[in-house]
C-alpha cells in the first residue's frame, strides 16, 4: 500500500471508531436518562402517598 491508501484506510477506522464511540455514549446516555425518569416517578408516588391532607387543620389549645 502506498502512503495514501494507508491514510485513507486509516481515517476510515478512526471514522467508524468515532462513529461508535458516539453510538455507545448516546445509549449509555439514553439509559442513564431512563433511570433518572423511573427515580424521579418513584419520588413522585413515594411523595403522594406520604401526604395526610387532614394533618395541620386543627390546634388542640388548652388555656
């Protein structure tokens, strides 16, 4: 192979390298996001449910 030819073939898989090194970063990414949805939809239920909407309407006083 002459100079050029190796440099063409080595940019094409430094090409495809970078291509899947994106590819992966987005999926890893993606999951990362889906995780954070599925704990934040948990906070909210955990959050729903700890709610007692009869606490704090009335003050027992005694003079």
């Amino acid at each position: 192979m002459d100079g050029l030819s190796m440099s063409i073939a080595s940019l094409s898989t430094d090409m495809a390298m970078a291509k899947t090194m994106t590819e992966v970063s987005t999926a890893v990414m993606k999951q990362t996001m889906d995780v954070n949805e599925t704990l934040g939809n948990e906070m909210i239920k955990m959050m729903e449910k700890s709610v007692q909407p009869h606490l704090g309407n009335n003050i027992d006083i005694k003079l």
